[in-house]
C-alpha cells in the first residue's frame, strides 16, 4: 500500500467563517466528516487535524505568514493513486464551500 498526503484548501472566507462558529455548529459540520473517515475505514491512516497560523521560513532565517489558503490535512493509504482519488470522491470539504478544493500527493520514498 503506498501512503497519500491530502491537502484541504479553503479561501479566506470560508476559514473565517468557522472562527465564528459554536461549539454546536462546529460539531455538526463535522459529522459528514465522521461519516467519510467511516466509509474510508482502516485507508484513512490519519485523520489530520485543521492548520492555520503558517509560516514561510527562508535560508536568511527570516520568516513570514503563509499565503497559502491550505486549512488542513489527512493521510490516507491506497493501491494507487485512483484509489486515493476514489476515497475523495464527494469528499464533504468539497460542499463546505465555494471554492474549497482538495489536492492529494503520493508519498513517495526518500531515495537512499
């Protein structure tokens, strides 16, 4: 099984709007979440959690806020790259806004 890195992007909007949300609407706009991790079963090898507060980090040793609109991450595993896109398929973060997108990378091994 090879082992897929899933980026969820959101735009600014949509992040913004779940800083706002209660407890209770948080918990409900997780549900489709708990019913796709279901449905993946032992594929889905790590959940992942929300990210926010990145930063780009430069050889100078500066750093700077992200401008990237990735809001979060899952790991999943698979025979190829058509199975993980087939465990997205109608992914809930696809409906959670306009815009939101996802972007999945196998990982491949570091060369030795």
């Amino acid at each position: 099984m090879k082992k897929f890195i899933v980026l969820y992007y959101a735009p600014a909007s949509a992040a913004e709007q779940m800083k706002n949300a209660s407890p209770e609407e948080m918990q409900k706009g997780m549900e489709p979440w708990m019913a796709w991790a279901k449905k993946c079963g032992s594929a889905l090898v790590d959940l992942g959690t929300p990210l926010g507060n990145g930063q780009r980090l430069s050889k100078s040793g500066g750093s700077s806020p992200s401008q990237s609109n990735i809001v979060g991450y899952s790991i999943l595993q698979a025979e190829n790259m058509e199975g993980a896109k087939a465990l997205l398929q109608d992914h809930p973060h696809l409906h959670w806004a306009e815009g939101c997108e996802i972007e999945v990378h196998e990982s491949l091994p570091l060369p030795m």
